[in-house]
C-alpha cells in the first residue's frame, strides 16, 4: 500500500457505503489515444501497452504522459472515463489525484521558507499551541512525517460526517482543532509514521503565513504559471467545462462502488494532503518545473531530498522519504516522486533521474495494494 490516503478510507467504508454497488458491464476492447508532436514507432507500441495494462488489470481506464531526456513527449489515455463504458478515456480528463497533492504542498511551504516567512526549524506553537508537545514538533517533522500527530481519516466522528455529506465542504481550522486534542503516536522527530494530518496543518500554516487559502495559493503560484490549465484544488473553483471522470472504488463493503464527480466531502477534508484535480499532462509540467530547478532553489531541492529510510514505510517500492518526496525502487528504475491514491482514483508521477525521463499514470480505480501504476510505469520505461 503507497504512503497515500487508500488505508484509511477502509475505515470510512467500514461506518457507511457512499454510493451503491455497480454491476460491471461485459467487457470490450477498450479505446486507446496516443498523441505526439513526433513520428515514432513507440507510439503504437504505447498504445498497446495501455490496452492490455487495463484488461490486464482490470480498470476502467488509464491516462498516462512521457517526456523524455531527448525532448519527445506522448499524452495517451486508453479505457473509459464512465460507468456505462460509453465515453473513452481522453487525454485531456481529470482525475482526484489524492496524495500527491502533498509533494505540491511541500514546494510551497519551501518557497515560503525561501522568501522569508517560516523556517523549517520553526515550531508549530508558533501557529497551533494547542496540539501535544507543540513545542518539539518542526515544520520539517511536519514535512517529513516525523511529528507524531494522528491520523485524520481514523477519525470515526470526521469519516462519518464526510460519509453522510457527499458534498460537505470541510472547513480547515477546524478540523485542525480537532486533532489537536488528540494524543501523539510517537515522540516528535522519533521515527517516521505517515499521517495525512501533517500535510493538512501544513496548509494551515500557508494560509497563516502567506494570508492565502491554499486553493488561491497554488492556483496563483503553481498551477496559472506552469500552464496547469486543467488542475485544482477545491473548495476553488474547477478551470475547467466538464468535471472530472468517475471512479470505481473496490475497498468498501459489498462492491464495487462508483464514485461520482462533484462531491467535495473527501477533498476538501484532504485538502493540502490530498485534494488536488488534475490530469497526466499538468502533472508533468509540475515535475519538470520542480526538476529543472524552475519552482525551487538548489538548496531546496536538497531538503526535498534528504531520504531517510524507515520500516515503517506502507509500500516495498519505497526506498526513502524525504520532505514531500518519496524515492522508489520499481525493478530496475530508481525513481522520485510521491505517489496518490483516494477512493475511485489511483495516481502515480514519477520523475527517472538516471534516463532524465518523467512519466505520469492515473487511473479512475482504486484497490487494496495497488500495483498499477507501478506496473505501467516499468513497462513504459523499458519501452523508452
């Protein structure tokens, strides 16, 4: 299981089934679209793979972006965005990419270390006194999953009220006053122990900091800049006509169940840990950018990389986390970035530094263990 989201909605599948249980269609042969600026024959080669990934796999559908060290780049998308297998997947879809919202919200707590409003070694009693030991926990406790807060989403109370209220719109501060009256798990800096509640106070200290609620934060420093055209993070509003693709969700109880666009119950309660719409063409603009050193200093960087490894982590692929970021072992790609899952969506942006080649994988399932993307990534990376 990726450090993500995906264990903790079993628990909210466990207090009520969100929506009814779909009964699958027979299958076909599903669509596949590959667009590139140039002539190559990989391109009916990727087409392929993508094919036989969501028949394989059995997943609705796949949308996937490449570019690589020499300057080519495909946007592909293969499957269907609906329940009804009616619509195919296009490129141009979007989807709840769930945790890696956070590698997004580590780049802006750094550019705001950058420009002089916090330091990394700053305490979050400077901002929230009332949590445990508020005193000994540091932004990069926060940054790096060493702070020892609980976790949101095992909150029975929160889960049952997103559950019962598709479109609830949570509201930040107070949820964070919520886990401040919860115990810590482990002593502050202790270990390492993943927690979706640290990227979510993160973004409370960016709105304290910046004066900005973070989906005008990123959508003014990240997303209108670096031609995001299609990303957001909600409350705001969508950039976009249509909303973003159904997903199927296979953790809770008597399912498959589907997971209709609009509802802002799991986002907005992710928010800065794992809110953020998008699709595999924008993520890669974010990973080039951050990459090419275009959104950070050198110095930054290194903080996003300092990896520490851990037995706690909740995936064999992962080699390290650092601030934000994670390093992964997919056979024999080394690979950096910060995978996502949330109910009906699996997300996987991976940057390869040893072939300097970015690949992005999203699809609209989510599963137990998932080994999608991870699979479509080596099989994307032996093709290149």
């Amino acid at each position: 299981m990726p450090p993500t989201m995906r264990s903790r909605w079993k628990l909210a599948a466990g207090l009520l089934a969100l929506v009814g249980c779909a009964s699958e269609p027979p299958p076909r042969r599903p669509p596949a679209t590959v667009e590139s600026r140039h002539e190559s024959p990989k391109t009916e080669r990727l087409q392929q793979i993508l094919r036989q990934a969501v028949i394989r796999h059995d997943v609705p559908g796949v949308q996937v972006a490449i570019r690589t060290a020499e300057g080519q780049w495909w946007r592909a998308a293969a499957g269907f965005a609906d329940r009804d297998r009616r619509r195919p997947l296009a490129v141009d879809d979007t989807f709840q990419i769930g945790s890696a919202t956070k590698l997004m919200t580590a780049v802006m707590v750094l550019r705001a270390v950058e420009r002089g409003q916090l330091e990394l070694d700053d305490l979050l009693s400077r901002w929230y006194p009332a949590f445990p030991r508020a005193d000994q926990i540091t932004v990069r406790h926060l940054l790096g999953h060493r702070s020892g807060l609980g976790e949101v989403l095992r909150r029975p109370g929160v889960l049952l009220k997103s559950a019962t209220a598709p479109h609830k719109v949570w509201d930040q501060e107070a949820v964070i006053r919520k886990m401040a009256r919860r115990r810590l798990e482990f002593a502050p800096g202790s270990r390492f122990g993943y927690s979706n509640t640290n990227y979510v106070v993160l973004g409370g200290i960016l709105r304290k900091v910046t004066g900005k609620p973070s989906e005008v934060l990123f959508r003014d420093e990240l997303f209108v800049p670096l031609g995001m055209l299609a990303t957001w993070l909600p409350p705001g509003p969508s950039p976009v006509d249509r909303p973003h693709v159904e997903g199927i969700d296979h953790f809770m109880p008597a399912g498959p169940h589907w997971i209709e666009p609009g509802r802002t119950n799991w986002t907005t309660l992710a928010y800065t840990a794992g809110g953020v719409i998008s699709r595999a063409e924008d993520l890669l603009r974010f990973y080039q950018a951050l990459f090419d050193g275009d959104l950070l200093s050198e110095a930054s960087r290194r903080e996003l990389m300092r990896f520490r490894a851990s037995d706690q982590f909740p995936e064999t692929e992962m080699t390290g986390y650092g601030l934000g970021l994670s390093e992964y072992k997919f056979g024999p790609y080394r690979a950096l970035g910060h995978r996502g899952g949330i109910m009906g969506y699996d997300t996987t942006p991976l940057y390869c530094p040893d072939a300097r080649a970015y690949v992005v994988v999203l699809s609209n399932h989510s599963k137990g263990d998932s080994k999608f993307g991870g699979a479509v990534f080596e099989a994307v990376m032996d093709l290149l």
